[in-house]
C-alpha cells in the first residue's frame, strides 16, 4: 500500500542499505502497477522514488529523466521537480562529472601519462568548477607533474586547518564511498555473522598484540588527537575507540577487532599535532569500525569463505562441499544455533551474493576494503597529496592509482558537495 509511506521507507532503507537497487527497483514498478494510472498523488510519490534511484544510485539518466515526467505529470505544481527535469534534459550538473570520469578512466589506462588530467584542470578551470579544478591541481601536485599556475591553485585552497562536515557519512554517502570492489552485500553478511564469527574464532592473537602495547589514557592524549578523534567518529557514525601505543608502530594507526575495538597506534602518530596528517590515519583506520569491517581484518580468507560456504550449504543442503578440516561444519552448527530470523537473514544475504557475484574472490574483497578505508581518509582530509605520501605507495603503484583516481571521479566531487567539503567560491 504506497499510502503505508512510512513501511515504504523502512522497505527502501533496507534495499538501499543491502545494495540491492534493482530488486527495490521491481517494487517501485509493482506499486506502480496495482495503484494504475488514475492515483495521482500516490503514483507521483513512486514515480519521483523511481527517478532518485535511477539518478543516485542506479546512474541512469535517461531511466531517471522518464520517471521524473512521470512524476512531474502526476504533480504539475512541483517546481522542484521541474527543475530536476530541466537538469537532466540539458545536461546540466551531471556533465562536468562525466566529463571527469571519462579523462580518469583515460588516464587510469596510462596513468604515466598526465594529459587528461590536465586537461580536467583545465575544463573546470573554463567551467567555473573550482573544486573539481583543485582536485585536479592536486593530483598534478602529488605526481610532481604541476606547472606554476597548477602549485598556485593548489596552493590557493589546500586545506590549513581540518573542515568539519556538515553531515555524517550515511548509507547514500557509503555507496558513493566504497571502491568498487567492496561489495556492500559481502560486508552486510559479514556484519551479521561477526559475532558468530568471533566466538569460534577468538582473538587471541589480536589479544597478545594490545597486551604487548601501552593504553594511552584520554587525558594523555594531545588535544589534536583527542579533537581530531571527535571529529572523525562523527563523521564515520562510530563510537570513538581507545588508543594504544607501541613506539616501534611508527606513524602507523590500525584498529584491534577485539570485543571493543581500540586503535593501536605508534608513538610517532600519537604524539602528531597535524589535525590534517591525523584525519587521514584516524579516518582510515577507523573506517573499519563501521559493521562487519572489524573482524574482516583480522580473520584468514579461510575462515571468510567457511563463514560464506556455511550459509551456502544451507541454502543448498544436496551441495557437495568440500571441507577436509570441518571449519563449514563448526560455522553452519553454530548458525543454526541462531534464532529463526538471523538464520533467515544471513540465508537471504548468501542467496543474493552467489546471484550477483558468482565468481567471488574473498581474498582480493579484503583487499579492496583497505582501498575503501584509503578514501575515507582522503574525503576526512581533504587533502589528495597528504592522502598519497600518508599511503606510502609509488605514484604508480595500483593503490596510489586508485586513490588518485577516485579524488578526481565523480563519485568524490558529489561527496563532497553532499557533505558540505567542497571549495565554496
């Protein structure tokens, strides 16, 4: 019933937040059929749904463009909407960050050579787009590639002191923040089973690390940390963690999936008075307190695909699996001890991910995770050439490549803006 709006809205949280925008798709569309033609107000409201999932999510203009004109017949009055319409039909707002991303993905595929991101530079530069205009400069910049007006609009807007964000990182935001290897269904199911998980995999070896460093007390810690710490879990949606230091850890910050996870961080960046050096090593380590992250850093690929197959196998009980160590086994025994609706879900999650990926590597999901946590730290930041020395790769190593790409894509520029970070001229 789409007079249900709220049942409407907690059904769409839950598609969005699992990543599944074709199913929630199909329920816009079944909607659409049982309230027929002559619904005005009720048929808008899908319509104009249906229009926000083809433009944010699905990245589907023309998909977008026919659901609004739905939406606007059904509403003539809504000028917000008209406007939307008008948008898209010329091209406007859309086109300056499709333009970017085509010269990246040039880029990307000879990424010694810097012309296209000159020429981004350059059209934004013509576009009146100063942030799309600074990203580029930066990354100009931070390859030692920059001619004297590039060192100048860098220079001119690099960030002195740390911005706070006007709003927290929500699951829209985390869409546009995963890399695109980050599979949101693979890190939900993982959330849902991390305390299976961690009770027949305790953390023992996580446990001997932190009992081997120091806990720094709150009132220890410098007012730049403690403030940046703030800051950071904020913008995150995390609680903030406890700190520990070990002085041969150097700069280094990386979280400790215990039962509470605390960061363990050396003696060089505990001591860091750089709010902008900091915002990137404390949102990147902490990006892994958010669901289900935690205990995928500390556990082996073995135990992510026992956890994975465990479900499988009770989904497809005549599967044959091969498990010579019994860990399935251990796993799908302790899933069945959980209630009838966990089961349920952690079966539903596993049924979409053999659909939408057959052919999952976990061990390189794992790895695609860190270059998630590697654009936390440069949207907390601000700061692309910061980002890249703190990441510690070779300009052309693929991490730095990824990292130096994803600033100059889209997906960033509109964080930014969303977020309230992005240069205001």
């Amino acid at each position: 019933d789409p007079k249900r709006s709220q049942a409407l809205a907690a059904i769409e949280a839950l598609y969005l937040a699992r990543g599944e925008h074709r199913e929630l798709d199909r329920l816009y569309r079944r909607l659409l059929f049982h309230i027929g033609k002559h619904a005005n107000s009720e048929g808008a409201i899908i319509w104009r749904r249906m229009g926000d999932l083809h433009k944010h999510y699905l990245r589907n203009s023309d998909q977008a463009l026919l659901a609004y004109e739905e939406a606007y017949k059904r509403n003539p009055d809504d000028e917000e909407l008209q406007a939307i319409i008008n948008e898209l039909r010329t091209g406007g707002g859309g086109s300056l960050f499709e333009e970017c991303d085509a010269l990246v993905s040039h880029w990307r595929e000879a990424p010694s050579v810097w012309d296209p991101i000159r020429s981004v530079y350059a059209n934004a530069e013509s576009g009146n787009q100063f942030d799309a205009s600074f990203l580029a400069a930066s990354a100009l910049v931070a390859s030692n590639q920059a001619t004297a007006e590039h060192q100048g609009a860098f220079g001119r807007f690099r960030p002195r002191f740390l911005l706070r964000a006007q709003k927290r990182i929500g699951s829209k935001q985390w869409e546009e923040l995963l890399h695109e290897g980050d599979f949101a269904l693979v890190g939900a199911l993982y959330a849902h089973l991390s305390d299976t998980i961690a009770e027949q995999y305790p953390a023992v070896e996580t446990q001997e690390e932190v009992a081997q460093a120091d806990e720094v007390p709150d009132a220890s810690l410098s007012p730049q940390f403690r403030a940046t710490r703030t800051c950071v879990a904020n913008i995150l949606g995390v609680s903030e963690p406890a700190i520990y230091s070990r002085a041969d850890y150097g700069h280094s910050i990386h979280v400790a999936p215990l039962g509470t996870p605390v960061l363990l961080a050396g003696y060089d960046a505990v001591t860091c008075t750089d709010k902008i050096e900091l915002a990137y090593r404390l949102a990147r380590a902490m990006s892994y307190l958010r669901p289900g992250r935690a205990i995928v850093s500390r556990c082996p690929s073995r135990v992510l695909k026992n956890a994975m197959m465990a479900c499988y196998t009770l989904v497809a009980p005549n599967a044959v699996v091969p498990d010579p160590e019994g860990g399935i086994a251990e796993l799908r025994a302790a899933i069945q001890k959980l209630d009838e609706t966990s089961q349920y879900q952690a079966l539903e999650l596993v049924a979409h991910i053999s659909h939408e990926h057959p052919t999952l590597n976990l061990s390189q999901w794992t790895r695609d995770l860190a270059r998630t946590a590697d654009r936390c730290g440069l949207l907390v930041c601000g700061d692309l050439p910061l980002s890249l020395r703190c990441l510690g790769e070779p300009i052309h190593s693929k991490a730095a490549i990824e990292l130096l790409g994803f600033g100059l894509s889209s997906h960033h520029l509109r964080l930014r803006s969303n977020m309230g970070l992005s240069i205001e001229v």
